[in-house]
C-alpha cells in the first residue's frame, strides 16, 4: 500500500471514501478538504447541519458572526485610543457630585478592554473552528462577513490604525 493513500482509506468504518484524518479510537474521523456538502456540524452537536435550509440559516449566522468580530475589534480600537489619549480622565459620582479617583477609572477601563478583548478572542476562535469544518459555504461566511465587517468599519479605526505598514496579524 502506498503511503500516500491514506486520504483514500476507510477511516471511519462506514464504508466511506473519504479523504480524513483518522482519529483516536471510536472518535470517527476529521474532514480534511473542502466540500460543498449541507450536512455539517458547527461548533455544537446540537448546531447540525441537515439541509440546505439550515445550511442557509446557518451561513446568515455565521456571516454575523464574523461582522460582528470586526465591530468588536475597532469599537476594542476606539476605547483603547480614546484611553490612551484622554489618560486619566475624571468622572463625577451623580451620587454625591464628587470626583472619581483616577485609580477607579483606570481599572474600569481596563476591566472593559479586558471584557472586549475576552469576547473578541472567542469569536475568533469560534470562526476558526468553523472555518475547519470545511464546509466551503462556511467558509465563505465567515470570509464575506469579515469582510464587510471591516469595510463598514474602516472610517471608525483609530487614525494610527489607517497605515499601511505592519497589519492585523493575529486577530
């Protein structure tokens, strides 16, 4: 048997050609080229993907998703900028009409770039699991939403965020 021709075994038992990874006992296996297949799990066993019309539901939801990264990430961009350049700003407690010391307002701001970055990373880390289902309408979701997520987005960026040099490398 030729070594190369593992994508071509029956992996999973069922009789299937499929090109997988073979998984750890009992586990099936991983898809590992693109399909245009409607029958898919996301992120979920309860997320199952029968037909095309959930597929559709699920490609809107997943394009959201990914929009949604991008508006996270510049409104993440636009409070640390705003932060940045304001320093130590004061707040008045409506309460008693006293100032906030500037230690409570830096933990506060922290605390909500913290909060930002937290559900930023997630969905990131949501969208590459999807992207690694393989399901090319997925994929295209997730690519699409992104997209438009950072074309509607770009004149809301931080000025210093608008150059050319350097990127978006990670997240």
């Amino acid at each position: 048997m030729d070594m190369y021709a593992v994508g071509a075994m029956d992996h999973d038992g069922n009789g299937s050609n499929c090109t997988c990874m073979p998984m750890p006992m009992g586990m099936g296996s991983m898809q590992m080229t693109f399909t245009a297949s409607s029958d898919v799990t996301i992120l979920f066993e309860g997320w199952k993907v029968t037909n095309a019309w959930q597929m559709t539901l699920s490609f809107i939801a997943v394009f959201v998703m990914a929009l949604l990264y991008e508006v996270l990430k510049t409104l993440r961009e636009r409070f640390a900028a705003h932060t940045r350049s304001k320093s130590f700003f004061s707040l008045q407690d409506s309460a008693n009409g006293k100032s906030v010391p500037p230690q409570r307002v830096a933990m506060m701001n922290k605390l909500i770039q913290t909060g930002l970055q937290a559900v930023s990373f997630t969905l990131a880390y949501a969208l590459m699991l999807i992207v690694m289902t393989y399901n090319v309408y997925l994929f295209v979701a997730v690519i699409a939403g992104d997209a438009l997520g950072y074309f509607l987005t770009l004149n809301y960026r931080p000025a210093e965020l608008h150059s050319t040099e350097g990127g978006d490398h990670c997240h």
